[in-house]
C-alpha cells in the first residue's frame, strides 16, 4: 500500500500545452505534447495516447497535470520527459486540469 509520503514524492505541476504534433511511430495512436511547465522547469516534451476524444486543435493552450520527476522514457524514437495525467474514461483518456486558470508550474499540493 502506498503511503501519504510516497505521494509527497510525485512532483505534480500545472502546465500549458504549446505544440501537438502526430506521433506516427507509436504503436498506439499517440500525439507528441510540448508542454511549458513555468519558468522553473520549462517546456518538456511528453508522449499521450489521448486521440480518442482530442483533436490536435482542441490541446493548444489547455492546461494539464504532469509529473515532472520520472525519469525520461523512451517511446519508439521519441524521449518522453514528463507524464501527462488523464483518467481511463470508457471512450478515452480524458485529460486532468485544473478547475481555474492558474500559474504554469504550480505544484499540487
């Protein structure tokens, strides 16, 4: 069982996608994300499988939730920096966002 402190551990952050391009070489249909996590982090790179229920138009500019200290993982020939987070829906991931606009890189807490 996980504990509140391994929670503490995930370092959460708000950010804004800038750029959505087709990721054609994943094995699931996939977009590649440039998302700007603040000035403390920057923008980084994240691969989500999120095709079912977004168009590529639809993301530019949305803020998203991203764990920001994974380490980075490979997918095909793309380096995945940071992990998006969604829910499983019965039709797709869907996307978690803050509530209300808030500052890029703002960390859950």
């Amino acid at each position: 069982m996980a504990t509140f402190e391994d929670f503490m551990k995930l370092d959460i952050r708000v950010g804004e996608i800038v750029e959505v391009v087709d990721f054609e070489k994943a094995r699931k249909p996939a977009y590649k994300l440039k998302v700007d996590l603040g000035k403390e982090i920057g923008v980084k790179k994240s691969s989500a499988q999120i095709t079912d229920l977004y168009a590529k138009s639809d993301l530019l500019g949305k803020q998203v939730m991203a764990v920001v200290n994974f380490p980075q993982r490979q997918i095909a020939d793309f380096m995945s920096e940071v992990l998006v987070l969604g829910v499983y829906g019965e039709k797709g991931v869907v996307l978690i966002k803050p509530d209300m606009k808030v500052e890029n890189g703002d960390k859950l807490g």
